[in-house]
C-alpha cells in the first residue's frame, strides 16, 4: 500500500517511489501539510513547523493560549476563510444566515486500493497502475459542511492527484463561491515560476520569474482553458535547470474557467490554490447535495525540469488519453484549411485527397465549410447537415473515394457553436448563451451554445451522429472558436445562472463522452482556434490537440517547447503548412518545416495539387522519414536540449527511445550569423558505455553544417559519453532557416 497512517501521530504518508507527502493531522483536528518532496523514509517532517507568535496572526479559541499556532500561518492541507488564516482561501462558502467563515477540521479517512472515475468529469484513469486512494473527510460543524479531500498515489509513475468533493450535511442552503482542487503549503519556499501564457496563434510561451511577496494569478474567464494561460504552473528552485533542481508540477484536468494562484506569505511559505476560478461561480448546495471538483496533477522531483515534463507526459500518454489510441499508429493527415479555407466544392476535395493520396497521406480532413449555409465564417454554424450545393454527393461520396484512395477520412466540426444565421438559432434563438437584456457579445460572428442544458447536448448528439453514421468517418476535429460571455441560461432558475460556466463544461464532457462510447474508434483531435483549450481535460477525450493556428515552424518551436513542459509530443498537432507561411509571411525551406512538424503528431495543411513536383518528392519522403521514426518520436523520451541564450541563434531537441538503442537529434538555426556561433549540444539520456552510429542525416536545402568540424555524415560514430559529456557540435549552419535531423543508432 503506498498510503500509511500512523495513528499515533496522526500522519498520513503518500508515498511513489522518487517521492513523499504528509498530511498531519494536529491536536487541534487540523491537517496540515507537512512534506512534499523526495523521499525521506517516512520520518515525520512536522520537525520544520515553527512555532512563533506573529503579530497579527490570530489564534484558534482552542488555542488561545499557544500564540505561536496560528492558522496564519501553519502550513495547511485545504485553506480556509474567516476562521484565523489570512492568505488565499480554497473555497469561498456562504452559509444559509449570510456568513463567510468556514473553519475545517479532520472527521475520518478512509485509505482503499484502486481509484474511482469522476462522474461527469475527465480525470487520470487508473488502468492496469497499482493505485491507492485516500479520503480524507474534514468538517465545519457549525455550517453542516463536510469537504472531502481525494488523493489518489499513482507509485509508480510518481505522481499524486488531489480533488475534493463538498457535501451540505445540513438542512440549509450552502452556496459555493469558490471551490478549489487542492491547496498546499510549501514552507521555506525560494522558489521561480514557471507558467505558459499566450495569445491566439501564439500559444503557451514560456515565463520564469521568482516569486515575490505578492499573490500571482493564472487564470482563465473565457469558459474555456484558453490560449492565454494554460493551467499548468511549474515551481522550481531558483537554479533548477533541466537536469537538476527541485520542481512541483500542478495541471488541472479541466477545461473551462480556471485558477491557479500563488501566494508567498510573511514567513516565505508558498501557497498554491487551484481549480475552477471563482469569478462568476456559484453552486448552491442544498441538503444532502454534493460538488465535485476537477482533479489537479501534482508532480514532484529533484531531477529539473526534464524529469518533471517526462512525468507529465507518461502520465497523460497513458492514463489520460483515451486507450484506443494509445499504441495506435495515427494516420498523417492532410488538412485543406489552409490549402482552401471556406473555398472548395467536391471536385476540389476529391482533388486535393487524389494528390494527397499520391505523395503518401494516410488521413484526409475536410475543415469548416461542407455543412448548412457556410460560405464564410459568418453563418451556418449549428446546422450539422450536409452543405448539397457544395458536395453533392454528400460526405459518403468523398469519404468513399478517399478511403478508394487508401485513405482514411475525418471531418471538423465546431459543435458547442452557433451563427444568427442558421436553422438552428432560427428555431431555437434561447438555446444560446446571452443576457436576456442586453445585445450578446460576439466572437467570430457567432454565439456559443448552451451545454448546460440537455436537450441541446441531445440535439448536436443526434445531428452529428447522423453525420458519423453516413459514412466511414474515422477522425473529428473538435473545434472551438470564441470565448463565453453573457453566461446566461435561459432554462435556469435566477439562483442557478453562477453554475452554468461549469454546468457548460459537464454538458462539453457529456457529449464528448457520449460520441465517444458510440464511436470509440473515431479519434477526436481537440481544438480551439488553435490551441486555446490545450488541456488534460480535452486529452480525456482526444489523445491529440491542434496546438496552434500558426503553422510558421520558427514560432512553432516556442509553442511547441512551451506546451513539452506539461504535455507529451504525441498530444500536439503539428503540420507542414505552405510557404510563405499565412500567419506570419515568413519563408522557410520545407524540410526545416518537417523536422518541427515530426515533433507532434504530423500531417500537411496545404493544397497538394499547387504543389511542385519537387516538393512533392520531398513530401513523401518525409512521410516515409517520419513512419519511420514514428515510435522513437511518440514514445521515446523528450530532451529540450538549448538554454534561453542558445535559442537567440538556434534551437535543438531529442529523443530517446526507452532502450536507449536510437536517438533522433533535432537542430534548426533560428538566426544565421557570418562567422557564426556553431551550434554545439550535450546529448541526453544515452548509453554511456555504447557506441552510437549515424545512419542518417537530414539537411534542409542549401544548408551546409560540414566545413570544421563534418560531424554530420552517416556512418561516423561516437561514444554515448562523448555525446553526452562531451557534446556534439553541427558544424557552421548557413541558409534560410537550416535545420538538421539526425539519427543515432547504438552498435
Ligand atoms: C479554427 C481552427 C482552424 C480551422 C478553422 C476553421 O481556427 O483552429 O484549424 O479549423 O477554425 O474555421
């Protein structure tokens, strides 16, 4: 059992195999937070909690006599309000008389083997990992309400996930205004921060500062998990590199609204609050009623943040993302987005699947448009059924020809939206989200959906069923195009409307659910405008997210390096687009394109027919190249390989595969220099004692990485040490955007 109560001393000791936690419970029914850390054998560190009248710091009643035990500023296990703790409370509660005070003491625990699903909601599954639970019912007696705090030890992948469950155990109303995941305290805490924010086109860039004495807040109001800030948060010692240092990892399985914050207190704790935000919630609790939260994954280690970002990645490659998928080869696809945009009739597919199908696609999607009245992005959405004009022969005729070609065949839908100008809002105008009062705020030209209410999750389950059901559809691309605002239910009681940003995430799930059990072989790849709901909830369904709508590969190696630090390659579309690129104008050859591409999930975003017979070689060459590195790339170990200094001039990155028997190096030159700097990396996670051979090489067009040092050539081997220790150096890299690939294979 990785769970163990010692009774007398009241701790609780979770523990995985690189690393511990402890939960006391004190004299005084209070569970504090006490380690979370490397092992330490189970020693009781409740040692560190200092006992020191500050001013200022209240006491319990109970307590009054012992000045130095303060809520204040014990390190505790789940925040409270009101009751003598002055930093970020994890649940905002008003009780039935108008009172904010919620004051939690320990009840009982129950530890069991295995863990339970969460109803509703998207967690990490146990599978065939040895998991233990425990729940840890804390209470306030005075209210009647009983908060149950879960925590399931995945041992062996060395990770921890915490939720909680609240219960109104009385006869009055409770009302939830905040309802956190976790809480923790990290005493003695110097520590960085590290989080992911962006824009659209520009997702989850990397930020690292220290932690002052203030309250930091990543979050998202969007109703979904946003382009913005992603709910992952890094802390990490102020020297933690990828290789060393001591880093907490805190995702949230959860999709819509959310909030991490951070408070570093007077005595230089660090408190760590996440879960849904609080910013327009309110979930009435009535008697015997419960509230589930989502659940956070919580990641500890001492080995730097490589070690933190391969925790993360097994955890979701294998016990979040959906099994079917898992060991399945995906396809590589070929999207005509970018290739026609809203511009295509049934000829120009059938085309464009025929010259895909000749340079090695195995997957082609059809995007926005085959459906209502879409001619632009402007109407039709809502109306799941067949645009005949366009397509004549229905979805059936094209998703027969292609599979004729060899094929596979996916279709894009945006299900949780709607356009003014469609059927759908014609007929049902309040199956929208808006203030009945005022004019809605409109994103894209259109509205979202209410997913809090059934029958509207009914009617896009039965349409887009009717649509999988014509044809051989083996691939939805689940898109998501605005922000929420106006939440606004016309089918909920005026006490019920601070519960519909959550309610509409639970109708998102429910469907997402639904198709999924109807349909387990068709894999969802999730998206929102790109990577706007990149997130461990959205990978319950979908092993794979578009991460952005800019497809331009020099700002696809910070998107792509931000989203590695949580989430694994095989989650991130990545596709090979045209050049000039259309977000940004920039030109790059298009090998270089491929090699960033082949770290995520690879396809094409073009028109194939526009291409030259050159490229066209190229291509399938590529897709050879990437089949067959396809198991070294999904599923072997990720390395960032370049410091923040290097990156000015070039950026590389590796894999290992789990036997050490081959690794793919990755190098592309971001900014060419005369008399340049030559790019030089320590390879990672290599056999020290073999000897590794080069049996392939791949240079961009024009690229030279030969003149001192002719590193790059096949056959030319060196020993893992001297990769490792020694280094590896390219060679000077000259041209547009060179990149260079190479394969070690051990001897
Ligand atoms: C979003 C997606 C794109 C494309 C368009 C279609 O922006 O991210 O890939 O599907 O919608 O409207």
């Amino acid at each position: 059992m990785s769970i163990r109560f010692d009774e007398n001393n009241r701790i609780f000791y979770l523990n995985t195999v690189n690393s511990e936690y402890q939960i006391k419970i004190d004299e005084y029914g209070v569970a504090l937070h006490t380690y979370y850390g490397k092992p330490v054998g189970n020693t009781d560190m409740s040692y560190l909690i200092t006992e020191m009248d500050r001013g200022f710091s209240g006491n319990l009643y109970e307590a009054r006599d012992r000045r130095g035990v303060s809520p204040d500023t014990l390190p505790t296990e789940y925040s409270t309000y009101g009751a003598g703790d002055f930093r970020l409370s994890a649940a905002g509660i008003i009780a039935d008389n108008g009172s904010r005070t919620y004051d939690l003491r320990y009840v009982s625990h129950d530890i069991k083997s295995g863990k339970e699903a969460l109803k509703g909601l998207p967690y990490v599954r146990a599978e065939k990992d040895k998991v233990d639970t425990l729940e840890l019912k804390l209470e306030d007696k005075i209210i009647g309400l009983e908060v149950t705090l879960i925590y399931n030890v995945f041992e062996e992948k060395d990770v921890i996930t915490r939720s909680a469950r609240f219960a109104n155990k009385s006869e009055k109303t409770i009302t939830l205004t905040k309802a956190a995941s976790m809480s923790i305290d990290i005493q003695y805490a110097d520590l960085d921060i590290i989080e992911f924010h962006g824009r659209h086109a520009m997702e989850r860039q990397t930020e690292r500062r220290e932690l002052g004495h203030d309250i930091h807040v990543i979050s998202s109001k969007r109703g979904t998990s946003s382009h913005h800030h992603n709910p992952f948060v890094i802390l990490c010692d102020h020297n933690a590199d990828e290789d060393n240092g001591l880093c907490y990892g805190f995702m949230l399985v959860y999709s819509g609204n959310h909030a991490e914050e951070i408070e570093k207190d007077q005595a230089g704790s660090v408190r760590v609050v996440s879960g849904i935000s609080g910013d327009g919630f309110a979930w009435k609790l009535g008697q015997d009623e419960d509230f589930q939260t989502p659940e956070v994954i919580l990641a500890c280690t001492e080995n730097g943040l490589n070690e933190l970002s391969y925790l993360y990645h097994r955890i979701i490659r294998e016990n979040v993302c959906p099994a079917e998928f898992r060991d399945m080869k995906r396809p590589v696809l070929i999207n005509n987005w970018e290739g026609t945009y809203f511009d295509f009739d049934e000829e120009k597919i059938m085309g464009i699947a025929k010259s895909a199908s000749e340079i090695g696609c195995e997957m082609l999607v059809l995007d926005d448009g085959w459906f209502g009245v879409r001619n632009d992005d402007n109407s039709g959405l809502g109306d799941w059924f067949v645009n005949i004009d366009k397509l004549p022969g229905g979805i059936k005729k094209i998703a027969d020809y292609t599979n004729s070609l060899g094929m596979k065949f996916g279709l894009w839908f945006e299900p949780e939206m709607v356009n003014e100008d469609s059927d759908l809002y014609r007929n049902h105008p309040d199956w929208a989200l808006k203030d009945p009062d005022r004019k809605p705020v409109m994103g894209r030209n259109q509205l979202v959906l209410d997913m809090s209410r059934k029958e509207v999750v009914d009617y896009l389950f039965d349409s887009i069923s009717k649509i999988l059901d014509s044809a051989n559809i083996e691939y939805v691309k689940w898109d998501f195009n605005r922000s929420l605002s106006n939440i606004y239910s016309f089918a909920a009681d005026t006490e019920k409307q601070g519960e519909i940003a959550h309610r509409f995430m639970l109708g998102t799930y429910d469907l997402m659910q639904r198709l999924r059990e109807r349909y387990p072989k068709i894999m969802i790849e999730g998206c929102s405008g790109g990577g706007g709901r990149f997130d461990a909830g959205i990978l319950f369904y979908s092993p794979q997210i578009w991460c952005s709508d800019n497809s331009d590969a020099i700002n696809r190696l910070k998107i792509q390096k931000g989203t590695s630090y949580g989430y694994p390659v095989s989650s991130m579309g990545a596709h090979v687009s045209a050049s000039p690129n259309h977000q940004n104008g920039r030109v790059v050859p298009i090998e270089t394109r491929a090699i960033v591409a082949m770290s995520g999930t690879f396809g094409y975003e073009l028109d194939p027919r526009k291409l030259s017979e050159e490229d066209k070689a190229t291509i399938k060459k590529q897709i050879e190249e990437f089949n067959r590195f396809y198991t070294l790339i999904q599923k072997g170990r990720y390395y960032r390989l370049t410091t923040d200094r290097q990156e000015g001039y070039y950026v590389a990155w590796q894999f290992v595969s789990e036997d050490k028997s081959e690794a793919l190096l990755n190098v592309v030159a971001t900014d060419v220099q005369g008399n340049p700097e030559i790019p030089f990396v320590r390879l990672k996670g290599l056999d020290a004692e073999a000897e590794y051979e080069i049996d392939y090489v791949k240079l961009s067009t024009g690229t030279t990485a030969e003149g001192g040092t002719n590193n790059s050539k096949t056959g030319k081997s060196f020993s893992g040490s001297a990769l490792m220790h020694g280094g590896y150096a390219t060679g000077p890299m000259f041209g547009v955007y060179p990149a260079l690939q190479i394969h070690f294979k051990r001897k």
